[in-house]
C-alpha cells in the first residue's frame, strides 16, 4: 500500500501546483449562456465573428487536446451534459494535467417531467414510468425528494406521506404536497435523466476542480477503467441516483478538499483493482451508504478502509 500512498500523493501535489503553469498547451472557453457552438471557443468573451466562448462542454472536449483547459463560465445556471473524457486526446502529463476548470458550475443530468407523463393512481398518489429503469432520483426544484424504499415483491405500495415517493415495479409513486390541491402538475417536477455526469476511460493525468455534479441517473462521476492519476479538486458530488463517484477496474483515483452528500445508493463505490484516496473531503451517508467498496482500496486521510 506503500506505492499507492506515495504515488497518489505525488499526482495530487503536481495538479494542484502545477496546473496553472503557462506551457503549449491550449485554453478553452465555454458559455452556456452567452456562447455559441459555433464559436471557436479561444477566448471568454465575445469578440466578433465567430471568436468567443462555445456553448457546450461536449463541444469543447471534441476539439481540445492532451493537456489542454476547458473553462466553465459560472452564471448560476446548469449546464445540462452528460460528458466523456477517453484516450490520449483527454490526456494530460504530470506538468500539464488535462484540466476541466469548472470556476463552480454545476454540470446536472435532471430533466423536467412533462404533465402529460404523471397519471392518477389513486387518491393524491399520481404514478409515471421512466423510459430508462434501474436507477431513478425525482427532484423539486433542483433537490431531491424524500425516498421510501419499497421491496419489489410486495404486493403493494409503502404508505407515502405527502411530498414522498417509491418506486415500484419500475414505476415511480409520488404522493401529491397538500398546498398542490392533489396534483403534481403544478410543481416544478424533474428527474434524474442523464446516466453519468463524468466518463473516464483510459486517460492519465487529469484534473477536474471546482464544479458539481448532481442528480444524473447513476453517477456523477465514472472512472470506469485504466483512469490513472485522476484528481477531483473542489467537486462536488450531490444526489445522484446510484454513486457520486465509481471507481472501477484498474483505475487510479484522488479526491481532494470535495463533498459527497445525497446519493441514492452509496457516495462512494470503489470495486475490481481500483484505487481512491480522498484527503479533506466530506463523505455524508444520507439516503445511501457512505462508502461501499467491492474490491481494490480505499484511503482516507492517508487510512485504508476496510470492506
């Protein structure tokens, strides 16, 4: 465990120390308010023609190389993504991490839930089906809804006081608020739509800080496999519908100075060989476990943790 403390470490003090070092490589700017994708993305601001800040994330990561910077600009509104980073072009060094500088945005996988989709069940109980199944978060502006579990054998629903929902046989229950008049039509209703908020795949040398990640179908953050010095600075991890943050396969991950909170089955997930360190960073165990770890190691604070 000797050689996961010492590396781990080493990556976390080069991305935070040398991350703003000038080098070749290229800024990147996005806006999801004033930006347009038809933009070249090299500047903050507007300059005329076609210079000035793209409107996406997924458009910026297409066009930006190893060990380039993409900027968030933060005007409180979500960017509404679900985005990938794999292979060298996502890549960075350990002198110049590829970096996404989120400046404290928030990245969000929610999706508004038309009327049309909620049907009368029956009383003030109303019931719509989600086209994706597994893993679900129903949310009243921008935070999550209390959940009450429900066994998929029983023959009938848990009793639901007003504001609750289940989900049952692949259908979400939701019992009308009193104020509504029994209907949820009129709440600004969403759900958890997008199924990861941030994929990695075979990169090295990434740093991700100061952004959050809330309320996608599964999880905010997937280092699914061959993710090496990975860091999450300052990130945020917030009611997501399975993890906050997974880390799978061989991957090799830090988390520092980060929150994880409201996550609907565990805040962290660590399985097969992989690696997380978290150092200063705050794991909250409501709705779902704090920690669950199916393989690989876990430290916090420079512990390891037991399965």
């Amino acid at each position: 465990m000797s050689t996961f403390r010492s590396t781990l470490r080493l990556a976390v003090t080069l991305a935070v120390v040398l991350a703003a070092r000038p080098g070749l490589a290229r800024d990147w700017f996005v806006d999801n308010i004033g930006g347009s994708d038809a933009f070249d993305g090299l500047s903050s601001d507007r300059q005329g023609g076609l210079s000035g800040p793209m409107k996406t994330i997924r458009r910026a990561l297409r066009l930006a190389g190893p060990s380039d910077t993409v900027h968030l600009a933060n005007h409180g509104e979500p960017y509404y993504e679900s985005l990938d980073l794999t292979g060298r072009r996502a890549s960075g060094s350990e002198v110049k991490p590829f970096t996404i500088e989120g400046h404290g945005a928030i990245v969000s996988g929610a999706r508004s839930i038309p009327p049309q989709a909620w049907s009368l069940y029956r009383g003030r109980i109303w019931k719509m089906t989600p086209f994706r199944k597994g893993h679900y978060q129903l949310l009243l502006s921008h935070a999550a809804l209390p959940e009450i579990p429900c066994v998929r054998s029983a023959r009938s629903l848990p009793k639901l006081e007003p504001g609750q929902w289940c989900v049952w046989n692949g259908t979400m229950y939701f019992h009308a608020l009193d104020q509504v008049g029994g209907s949820p039509l009129d709440l600004p209703l969403a759900f958890a739509y997008e199924s990861v908020g941030l994929t990695l795949y075979d990169v090295r040398h990434v740093l991700v800080k100061d952004i959050t990640f809330r309320h996608f179908r599964q999880d905010g953050v997937n280092a699914h496999d061959l993710a090496k010095y990975v860091i999450l600075e300052n990130v945020k991890l917030l009611e997501n519908g399975r993890t906050g943050l997974t880390v799978a396969g061989s991957s090799l991950v830090g988390v520092k100075d980060s929150a994880f909170g409201g996550n609907r089955v565990a805040q962290l997930l660590n399985s097969e060989r992989a690696q997380t360190e978290l150092l200063s960073s705050v794991l909250d165990d409501r709705p779902g476990e704090r920690l669950r770890i199916d393989g690989g190691h876990v430290l916090i604070d420079g512990d390891e943790v037991m399965p």
